[in-house]
C-alpha cells in the first residue's frame, strides 16, 4: 500500500500545515469515562423513555417482565400488601435496569455522535459549470456529478474525488488526527470527506456522494446506532431466549391448578416472581448492550464498522490477508549492516556512506548515517562550501556527493558498477556474491564507490515491526492462518515471511491472484479478513467476509469493505479480531453465567412455594432463608441486582486472551459457569440476611 521510493532519492511528504491550528472536533473516537456523568444521566432518561411496549416487545424476554410487573401492580392494587407491592417494585427495577443498560451503550454513540453533529453547517459550495463560470450554492443541494472548487481555508462541502490540483487537508475532524495529509488527483490518494478543510492550494472536486447519505451522515448514524441491525448470533440467541421463556411459561401456569389440588394457595404474585426468575433475564437484559459496545469499541479504536454483521464476523475469522508494507514491516527500508568489499575495513566504507548519505533526508538515507555514527561514531561534520551534492535520479539510479576532489556515490549495484568502471575502476571479487545474498535474504544492496574505487555494500532491510511475531503466534493460538500479501519476488517475501512467523504468503500479488486465494479459503468453508485502500483492492475487499478499507483509499475501497479504518493503519485489521472474538466471548460468558445462575433461584422459590403443604421441601432450602416471602423477595432483588453488576462488564467486554476454541470453552465453564452456579447462593443469602435484620421479612 505505501509506494517504495529507489533508495537515495526523494519523496514528498505531508507538509506540516498549520500544526498548531485549532480542528473543528475531537475526532469520532473522543474516549469518553464509562460513568461519564452526562451519559449516566441521558442513560437513566432513555430508561424510561424505553418502557414503551412497543420497544420491550423487541426483547421478549424483557417484555414477559414488563407483563409480569404490570400483573403483581394490578394484584398489589387489589389485595395491598408489603410483600406485593416490594416484589413489584423489585420487579419494575429489573425493566429499569435491562433498559439502563441499554441506553449506556447507546449514549456512547450518541455523544459520538453529537461531537459529529457539531461539523455539519449551511457551508456553501463554489460549484463549476461546463463553461467555466461559478455559482455559489449551498452544499445540501450539491448534486452527484457536480464540480465544485475548494481553496485554502475552505470545508470541503461533501464527498468526492479530486480530478485537478494537490492540496493540504486537515482530516482531524473525522479522524482525531491532527497532522495534515496529502491529498492529489489520480491514484489511491484523491478520495476527500465532506466537513474536512482544505490548507493550502487548489483543488477541483467531483462530488461522489448523494444528498443525506455522505460519509458523515452515515458515520453519525452508525456511530449513535439508530440503523443498528441484529447480527445473525444475536438474533439466533434471541429466539433461544424467547424459546425459552416460552416453555418457562405454560410450566408456571400450571402450578396454579396444581397448588389448588394439593390444597396449597399459590399467589399470583409469587408464580410472577418464580417465573422471572426461571427465564433468563440477566443475558436478556444485557444481549442488546454487549452488541452495542462492541460496535463503540471498534468506533473508539477509530473504525467504524457498517453493520454489526462485520464485528461478528470479525470474531470467526479464520484467515488474515495482510499487506506487507506497512503492516508487518515499518514500510521504510532502514540500513542494517556495512559489508565492505575485499581490500576495504566496515569503518572505511562505513565513513564514506555516511558522506553520501548527509544530504539524502529520505528514511533510508537518515538510517545510514545513524548506523555510521551507533557503530562508529562517525558524525556530522562541516564539509565547507566547496561540496556538492549529487541528488537521487531516476536515470542515474545514485546519489552522493562531490567534495575535496572525492566523488563518493551509492545507489544500484549495477549503475555504481558501471560507474566506477567508467572512471576506471574494477568490480571487486565476491562484490556480486555479497549483492547476490543480501537480495535472496529479502534486503537492498546499495553499493558505495569512492571514484573508481568500490568500498563494499550497505543492506538496507524492511525491518519487520517489534512484536509482530508475537502477535501471529497469538493468532495462531486462536486458530487464525496468517498471510501475507507483497508485490515483491518470491525470495524477498519468503524471507521476510519467515523472519514475521506468518503461516503462508503471496508474493507478486495482483488484484486476480488476491481474489483467487480468499475464494479459496473460503471454499474450504473458512471467513477471510484483509485491508486495502486502492480501487484495484475493491474486489477482494468486496470478496472477503471482514474487508477493512483505509480511511485515505479510495471511494471505491470504501463503499466495497464493511468497515472504514479512519487511521488508515493496516496494522489495525489485527485489533479489529480481537475485538470481534471480544464481542462472542462477552456474549457467550454472559450468556453461561445467566443460565447457571438460575439454579439456586431454584432452591429459594420452589420449597417457598408448597413448603407449607409440603414439608419436606423444606430440604431444598439448602440456604436456610428466613421465610418463604423471604426466600422469593431474595431471589428477585438479586435477580434485578445482578444486571446492574454486569453492565460494566457487558460494555467494556470480557478481558481478551489469545486462547483457542477448547481453552475459551473451559475457561467459560470455570469461571462463568460453576461462578454463575455459586454466586447466587452467596448473595441470595447475603440479601435475606440483611431483610432479616432490617425486618422486612
């Protein structure tokens, strides 16, 4: 993704315009405390603006509760009494408390949102005509098509790409970042958001984008959630809950008739209690939240996902296409060693590289007077004003510098060569071996000459990123293939392939060849992720089940991923797996935890239900609770409780650990389950102690 620049030459870089100039927002991934207070008090708001059955009837297992409140409301009514009315409050409390959590997650967004609101003005448009006149119209009425012009200091009115001029744009308000970036016509850079501002210079832009559906509107409604669709998991994990709830159901009603036979009355207030208490309320309460704050995590990472589709997804990866460039290396080839040629010392050729190199600011250039100086000291100096430097050339292939009747040159193996031929000189034997290795080891060999006379090679190396192995090791404990994709030769990227301890690689790689191998795997039934941001990516990122497309790519890479990396940092694709397997892994513990907790509900409502007819269930008071409206007032204050203990956890996620399949599944049984199964016998307990004492009951 990054374009290699020949060794010794130049390359135009960001200009730092306006450093120190204010940005117009935050950036979509302002942090923002979980109990922050402004959320915490739109969040208590949204809690009972969701108390509308036509939400609840969204969440099945949420609106059985809301029916049952309203059910033990009507029986406090008609027959008053503490217990009624302390079980229907209880009752009201866990809707309250399904819908904060809810609406926590939400507010996140919204503040998000609201920061991206404050971008949007009546900004008016110069637009272009077909004869060259302008018109000024406001952006809102820009059409798909239209030109407009853009100078310094303007906003660029709305999406588009430019098609003349290169100028300096200030992408803070979108991405956070404050450093401007280059923006030009033709190639992967000429892509530019509506609401960023222009720093410099001219440029004539085609609006890409339709009324109301630029880039930010569609950031604003995916950030705030208000076109959140369900995943498949979550939907599917729904219906379970509402299944059931569903056999929950007809088995309370029964019991009903049932006491009435055995002799025993059976109130409708505690069969309301024992059936909140049998469906699983905790995972219902906190399932639309964990989905939620998976999308704001990625959104806080600054990436913003197109549905909640992509997240998941993301967390059943099975294969990473990665880019080399960029990803797995630092991008920049950096000087790593001084092999000086036969009849020459590391120092001397180490001196004249350092020479060659004062003038070259390109990475690779300031690499090799930093390694001249950490192996010898060799610094700086002043060379006067008789020196000339000799700049990088495309036709010359070598850079360098004339000075004190010394011609000292570096570049191509093959241009010094010919070079110090020309001056007379001669190659000197194992030069071409020594080019030869640092080529199949997957380096650049720079060759340094003093006039006629070749000092030897510097290797400059693609130096993989600090840590990256480690990172495919955790990935290959998660199951997850790694593959890195390069344009280089076969023997460059199998080197660099095996120093990264990626799985596999694809070396040469074309847009054909990348489509060919994610259909491939996914034949072989597995989800693929990977990055792009050219248009010649938009293919495979149209292909592969998680494409991410850099914010800086084009529009075409954008509108075909599912989720738009604001950074544009390749690296990224890696995080957004983690925080995918997050999202199951928050969902599946949570959901187990539930699930388990129900059990010693068990033992706390059903001996209260026929203990007085029969006694002998009073065996299954194994917590030995004070009165059987204790034992159900219990159980139901922990059961409301409990979720407000697990909103934290249902939005900052599961603590993550690279671990495969069968470790996740022991580790949920351990902790979530047989934890999930203790608990509530603790603080089931712990409560009926403290109404005990209180003497509530």
């Amino acid at each position: 993704m990054n374009e290699s620049v020949p060794a010794g030459g130049r390359v135009a870089t960001a200009v730092q315009v306006g450093a120190g100039s204010p940005t117009m927002a935050h950036g979509v991934a302002e942090a923002r405390g979980l109990f922050d207070r402004e959320i915490l008090a739109q969040a208590l708001g949204g809690s009972f603006k969701k108390l509308d059955p036509r939400v609840q009837v969204k969440n099945p297992v949420m609106f059985v509760v809301l029916v049952g409140t309203v059910i033990t409301l009507i029986e406090a009514l008609a027959h008053p009494g503490k217990f009624a009315w302390l079980i229907t409050i209880w009752l009201f409390l866990t809707v309250i408390f399904a819908n904060f959590a809810e609406a926590m997650a939400e507010g996140r967004g919204k503040a998000q949102a609201d920061t991206l609101r404050k971008m949007r003005s009546e900004t008016e448009a110069r637009r272009l005509h077909p004869d060259g006149s302008e018109s000024r119209v406001a952006a809102a009425e820009l059409a798909k098509g239209d030109l407009v012009i853009c100078e310094a200091n303007d906003l660029i009115p709305s999406d588009g790409e430019i098609t003349e001029g290169i100028a300096s744009v200030d992408e803070s308000a979108i991405t956070g970042e404050s450093a401007p970036v280059i923006r030009e016509s033709g190639g992967d850079r000429s892509a530019v958001t509506g609401g960023t501002k222009v720093l410099s210079d001219r440029i004539v832009i085609q609006i890409t984008a339709e009324r109301g559906h630029t880039f930010l509107d569609r950031m604003i409604h995916l950030v705030e959630g208000a076109n959140r669709q369900k995943t498949p998991n979550e939907i599917a994990l729904t219906i379970l809950l509402a299944v059931l709830t569903i056999v929950f159901l007809p088995v309370v009603v029964v019991l009903q008739p049932f006491g009435h036979f055995a002799g025993a009355t059976v109130s409708v207030v505690i069969l309301v209690s024992l059936l909140v208490c049998l469906i699983p309320t905790t995972i219902g309460a906190l399932l639309s939240a964990i989905g939620i704050a998976g999308m704001d995590r990625l959104v806080q990472r600054n990436v913003l996902a197109m549905s909640g589709r992509a997240v998941e997804a993301a967390g059943d990866v099975q294969t990473l296409l990665l880019d080399k460039t960029g990803t797995i290396t630092l991008g920049n080839r950096m000087a790593s060693a001084f092999i000086p040629a036969a009849g020459h010392t590391e120092e001397e050729l180490a001196e004249a590289a350092q020479l060659a190199s004062l003038a070259d600011e390109t990475p690779e250039g300031r690499s090799i007077v930093v390694l001249a100086k950490d192996r010898f000291n060799i610094r700086e100096r002043d060379l006067g004003t008789s020196r000339q430097f000799i700049p990088f050339s495309a036709t010359t292939r070598m850079s360098g510098i004339d000075f004190d009747g010394r011609q000292i040159r570096k570049g191509a193996a093959e241009s010094v060569r010919r070079w110090a031929t020309e001056l007379g000189g001669s190659v000197p034997a194992g030069l071409n071996q020594i080019v030869e290795q640092i080529a199949r080891a997957g380096s650049t060999p720079l060759v340094v000459s003093d006039g006629p006379l070749i000092l030897g090679v510097i290797e400059l190396k693609d130096v993989v990123k600090q840590g990256i192995r480690e990172k495919f090791d955790e990935m290959r404990q998660m199951g997850i293939r790694t593959i890195m994709i390069t344009g280089d030769n076969a023997l460059t990227a199998a080197a660099i392939a095996q120093e990264a301890g990626v799985d596999d690689y694809l070396a040469e790689a074309t847009p054909e060849a990348k489509m060919a191998l994610i259909k491939s795997e996914q034949e072989g039934g597995k989800l693929v992720a990977m990055t792009g941001d050219g248009t010649n990516d938009a293919p495979a990122l149209a292909q592969a089940d998680v494409g991410v497309a850099m914010n800086t790519g084009t529009t075409a890479a954008k509108e075909a991923g599912n989720m738009v990396d604001l950074d544009s940092n390749p690296t990224k694709l890696i995080d957004i797996v983690e925080i995918g397997k997050q999202l199951l892994i928050t969902r599946g513990s949570l959901t187990t935890f539930s699930i388990a907790n129900d059990i010693a509900k068990y033992f706390a409502i059903i001996p209260a239900l026929f203990v007085a007819t029969y006694p002998q269930l009073n065996t299954l008071n194994i917590m030995k609770l004070h009165s059987p409206q204790s034992a159900v007032l219990s159980a139901v204050i922990f059961n409301a409780l409990v979720i407000v203990a697990l909103i934290p956890l249902a939005l900052r996620g599961v603590k993550f650990r690279a671990a495969g399949s069968a470790a996740i599944l022991r580790r949920n049984v351990w902790i979530y389950g047989i934890g999930g199964v203790i608990a509530p016998f603790i603080f089931i307990k712990i409560i009926d102690l403290i109404l005990t004492a209180l003497h509530a009951y």
